[in-house]
C-alpha cells in the first residue's frame, strides 16, 4: 500500500499546533514518517505539492479572499483534519468578533483602518466539510498522533465526547471549585488530561464544548460560587465565542 | 555576465514563521524595486485584549505566536507587573529565566537546524537530510524537544504556559524535574559541541552592511529579561522610552507602520544582541564564538545565525547555574494577590529574534483599557530590506535561482516570525 500524501495547511493562527504535531521524539517521528509521507508543510520544509490525500489544516478563516484557497485544499484532499482550536471552534480567534470590524481596524491601525482586509472569524467547518477535528490550544501531540494513525488505518478518528472533569477525577485532582476557582471543565471536551486544573490552573475552554453541554447547569454552578453573570459570560468569550448561544449578557 | 533584467516573485517564502513574500525588479542594470511584503491575516490582538482582566491578558497575548508565546507571556507580565508596581520574587525571577531558556532552545534549535541549515547543504529542507545526516536530525529533534520540555515542567505544557501569572506561578517544579533540567542541559551542551562541527563547514555569504544594533541592556549581565534600552548609535535609554525608539512612522507612498531610530532602520536580535552584549556571554558561549569565527562587531546579517548558536551555549550555562539555585531553595507557591489601580506599564525583554515590548493601560478594577505590542519581526523588516537593497546589485551576474536563494537565504537569517505580526507592516520602495 502506497503511503498516504499529508499537507499541512495554515490560515490565521499562531502556528504553534504544527510546532506540537512534531513534538515528538526522533524515533516517535520516524515512524510516523514511515507510515506518512509529507508532501507540504511550509513552516518546515520548501516541498510543495498540487496532490495530497489527507490535508490537516491549521488557523481560522478570517478573510474572505483565503475561501478559494480552502475550498481548493477540500477538493484535492480525501480527508481534511483540523488542527487545533482555531480551526475547530474558532478559538481566540473569536474574541474579535465581539466588536465591529470599524472598532477593531480603528483600534490598531487608525492611521489606515481600511488597508487589511478582515471579515467574521470562521472555524473551518463553517465553510468547508470536515472530516476530523484535533481540538486544543495548542493541540495535545499524542492526540495528533492517535487521530492521523487512525485515519491512516480508515478507522474512527476516537476523539472524547465525555467533559474535562472525568480525566481531572481520574488524576485525583482537588477540584477548583473547592479552592474558590471557577473552571468550565464540566461542560468541556477532555482529551488535554485535564492539564490546566492539575497545574494550578482552571479549564477556559480551549477545546471546546462537549457535544450536549448542560450550560444552564454550568451557568449555575459558577453564580452560586460567587461569580457574577457578566464574569462567567466573559470567560465563555475566550474560547467558546463561537457559540454565541451561552452567552446571556453580550451578544 | 550581469543580468541586466531580473524579476523575482517568491510567494510565501517556505521555512519561515508566517506568510510573506519577496519581490525584485531589476531593468537595464538599475533596482527598481525591493520588498519584503507581509501577507499574513491581520490578527488584531490589541482589540481582542480590550476590557479583559489582567488574569486572561497573558493567556491571551501568549497565543500571538506558537514559538514565541513564552516570550509574549513574560513581556505581558512584566508590563502587568511595572503597571500595578509588582515586584518579583527572586523564584520567580529564575523561574522566568528557565522558561525563556526553554523558548531559546525550541526557536533558535529549529531556526539553525531545520529553517536555515538546509540551504547550506543545498537541500529544500530537513527532510532529504534525515537520510544523509540523520545523526544530525536526531540531536536537532531531541534539543528542540528539550526546549518544548522546559516549557512544559515550567510552564505547564508545550507553549502557552498554563502556571504564569501576574506576580507568581500557580504550579512550581519539584526537584526531580529541576534535576531533569540540569542533565539535559548538560548533555545538550555536548550536543551543541557536535552540532557546531557542522556550522563550521557551512560557507557563510560574504556580506555586510552595518546597522543601527538595538538590544536590551544590563552591565554584567547577558541580559534578556530585565534593563534598560541599549543602541549601538546613542547608547542606553530607559524601557520605559520603547516608543523614542521604535518611533512607528507613515511615509508618503504606503499608509502602514515602520519602526525607525537613529537611521532609516536598526537590527534587533541574536546579532544584536552579540554586538551590544557580548562581553558578558558565557566563557564556552565566547569560546563557541571564537571557533565559529564571530567577532563583535560583526555587520553581516548572514551570521544571525551563528550568533543564535552562541547564544544556546550561554543559555545551557546561565539555565544549569539558575536551576542548581533553584535546587537548593524551598520553592513554594506564593501569593498573587495585589491592590489594584488604574495604571499604565511597559514590558520589554529579548525573545529569540530580538526585543519586544508590551504597553498596557488598566482601570482600577485591573481591566485593560489600551495596549500596544511592537515585535521584533516588524522592527526588523525595514533592515532586511535595506540589507536587500544593497546586496541584490552585487550579486546580479549569478542565475535568477541563486539570486534568489541567496535572498531568501537573508531573509531567513533574520528568522522572520510573522504571525506575531500585531501591526502588520506593508513595505515599499521604488527606484532604491
């Protein structure tokens, strides 16, 4: 069987979840290497390449002139896979869609707010089909690992359904409620191994929300531990902006 | 023979941080145009950070950009911290320095090994050199990884540390993890040692241009978190002065920001910082300088790179001797709590490609009302240009292809990271 042809593609994002995809060890990345051949990835390497099977992309869309290159990216790629939060659920990117486009181009280049070009920032799968998504900020590199070894083997991509909460009990964490802390792991995806809570930290979201999140519950839970309506919407802005839905205060 | 007629169009120059192009237009033997063109989406950090409270400024300015998010981090803290009057304990002082080291390791590491070296060798990038230098590759990947791994013991995970915060971490090492820093600095050290066996052979171009060199400054000390402002053209000023500095500025014929001082452009960075700085390196970083034939003061932009490679010398050095501090303090969480004001700081540090500033304005609930990030990339993109400008006419007599390698070669050498690009700059000139 011939190896399968993976690009890697960026839009509008920091790039770190492609710097974490190769987070591996020398012989973790050997391997990988045996059972995938890079065609294009141009933080890395010079190769390009007009054919591909499977194309993992990074970044929100967040002009409207990078669709074609998208669109063009789904028609050659069987498979097309999200890389990172940006690209899954839009992630910080989202943060700016809170204000106009006129505020945010005043605010940082007033001396010629229309010389960029920028629009609503889009996750991928708001324009294009995907396929499978590897969600985080940044991504997790074992969960990169898993989901493009299972794509390879033509099975189920296998990311959590289940919330942040389950692999922080399975570490025995104190929860943060408990410390006075307010964190969203009861309504977020797991899959990071609950490593912000475990580090001192609290979960804001980076990976989303779980397929049938209980936000009422949620909202809830923060308001009795002393967190005012506004504040809770603020910390669903930082990841989550995407659904606009769960927040009450803004909209 | 000379080409008197060249057009060059590189799209998307590969190996870079972010996306940017390079344009060339030579007619009849004259430069008519040169420019290193920035096409990366606008980002538009500043006005995401509007109305946040200080706690999410960091976690949010520290995804600007995946290599130097350690790097946004500590310059927001720090500004954070001038602003509310913080002063940092001396653990948090080194903890600080072992995260940046770990952000050195990981840039610098993939910039010399995987981004810059394989022009030299003449390959199109890391890959074909898996099987002829493979030795290599291994010990590139395991020093890179080392850097990913001191931001994951210190910070909490790869990039975009979970446990900094304003004034104190929410997480410390344990020993065992400080030991495990220390060994592998150790061994990354006699790593380095092998690896410089192959910078040595590498035919660096013979170019210079001298420059207006700005970096951060503190004497006796080769600084990257703490000083004052330090140009090789008029000397030391305070950071609160970033903005004497980098002097964003219009011209006639293009509406976006450039950085300026005393002359139409000034070089930040590894090379910048050798220049200003190097007497305090390290005694085996200065020794690796002196095999590696870097001098102070060198011009020759192409030998970025080298000093990159000096620097991870000093790095391993300052970071074994800062974690072995730590080892013999009782690290402890410590509180984060501060009275809160409507203030306004500035935080500048050296991040791998050069010196960065973060400006903050807060209102008395310690929510941010104006901030301002001016990155090393863009401060550095009207040199590289000016560097293109006089390198392209002597070089015309080589092919189009080598000419343009040895363009994009420069470009590469300064390690662009333009995602971080806050303010994007649009660079034009015609006629140079």
């Amino acid at each position: 069987m011939p190896k399968p042809k993976v690009a890697f593609f960026d839009f509008t994002c920091c790039e770190g979840c492609q710097l974490c995809a190769l987070d591996l060890t020398a012989e973790q990345l050997l391997d990988l290497l045996a059972v995938i051949d890079i065609v294009e990835f141009r933080e890395a390497i010079s190769e390009k390449s007009d054919s591909f099977d499977i194309a993992i992309v990074e970044g929100s869309i967040t002009r409207d002139s990078d669709i074609p290159r998208l669109e063009k990216i789904r028609k050659t790629a069987n498979l097309l896979i999200c890389l990172g939060s940006c690209s899954c659920i839009v992630g910080i990117n989202a943060l700016k869609n809170f204000q106009k486009t006129e505020e945010l181009q005043n605010e940082v280049y007033p001396d010629a707010p229309h010389r960029y070009e920028t629009s609503v920032a889009r996750a991928v799968d708001e324009i294009v089909k995907v396929d499978a998504i590897i969600p985080g900020c940044p991504i997790n590199t074992l969960e990169f690992v898993k989901v493009v070894k299972n794509l390879v083997l033509g099975k189920d991509p296998d990311i959590p359904t289940y919330p942040v909460c389950i692999e922080c009990k399975k570490k025995e964490n104190i929860c943060v409620y408990e410390k006075g802390i307010h964190c969203l792991g009861p309504v977020i995806r797991a899959g990071c191994g609950a490593i912000c809570p475990e580090k001192g930290g609290y979960c804001f979201g980076c990976r989303g929300l779980v397929p049938d999140p209980n936000l009422d519950s949620m909202r809830e839970i923060m308001n009795k531990y002393n967190m005012p309506y506004d504040q809770i919407d603020d910390r669903f802005k930082l990841f989550l902006g995407r659904n606009k839905e769960i927040l009450q205060d803004v909209q | 023979m000379s080409n008197n007629n060249v057009k060059i169009n590189v799209n998307h120059i590969t190996r870079v941080e972010g996306h940017g192009n390079i344009t060339i237009d030579v007619s009849n033997g004259e430069l008519k145009e040169c420019k290193l063109h920035v096409v990366e989406a606008p980002r538009f950090f500043e006005a995401m950070l509007k109305g946040r409270h200080y706690n999410d400024v960091g976690l949010i300015v520290c995804r600007i950009c995946g290599i130097c998010s350690a790097g946004h981090m500590l310059a927001s803290l720090k500004a954070s911290e001038d602003a509310f009057g913080i002063t940092i304990s001396d653990q948090e002082r080194k903890l600080r320095m072992l995260l940046n080291c770990g952000e050195f390791f990981e840039s610098h590491v993939l910039h010399v090994y995987f981004l810059a070296v394989p022009d030299f060798v003449g390959a199109k990038s890391v890959l074909p050199l898996v099987n002829t230098h493979k030795d290599t590759v291994i010990q590139a990947l395991k020093l890179k990884k080392l850097g990913h791994d001191i931001g994951n013991i210190i910070g909490g995970r790869l990039i975009h540390s979970i446990s900094m915060n304003v004034k104190a971490v929410s997480k410390v090492p344990t020993k065992k993890e400080l030991e495990e820093i220390i060994s592998r600095l150790k061994d990354a050290k006699k790593e380095i040692a092998i690896g410089a066996n192959i910078l040595k052979t590498l035919k660096i171009p013979d170019f210079e241009r001298e420059t207006e060199y700005i970096s951060l400054y503190k004497p006796g000390e080769y600084t990257f978190l703490e000083g004052s402002i330090f140009s090789s053209d008029s000397g030391e000023t305070s950071y609160k002065n970033y903005r004497e500095t980098t002097n964003e500025y219009l011209v006639d014929h293009s509406t976006a920001k450039r950085a300026k001082h005393k002359r139409n452009s000034y070089m930040v960075g590894a090379l910048a910082r050798f220049n200003n700085n190097n007497q305090w390196l390290s005694d085996d970083a200065k020794q690796m300088a002196h095999d590696l034939g870097l001098k102070a003061p060198c011009y020759n932009p192409y030998m970025i790179t080298v000093a990159q490679f000096v620097e991870l010398v000093h790095m391993a050095d300052d970071s074994i001797k800062t974690a072995e501090e730590l080892l013999n303090m009782n690290l402890e969480v410590e509180d984060r709590t501060f009275p809160l004001k409507a203030v306004t700081g500035v935080g500048a540090i050296e991040v791998p490609r050069g010196i960065l500033f973060h400006e903050y304005s807060y209102n008395d609930k310690g929510h941010l009302e104006k901030a301002n990030c001016i990155i090393p990339t863009g401060q550095n993109l009207e040199n590289i240009e000016n560097d293109m400008r006089k390198l392209t006419p002597t070089i015309l007599d080589k092919t189009k292809e080598e000419i343009t390698l040895m363009l994009e070669m420069l470009v590469r050498a300064y390690d662009p990271c333009i995602s971080c690009s806050t303010h994007l700059l649009d660079v034009k000139f015609i006629n140079a």
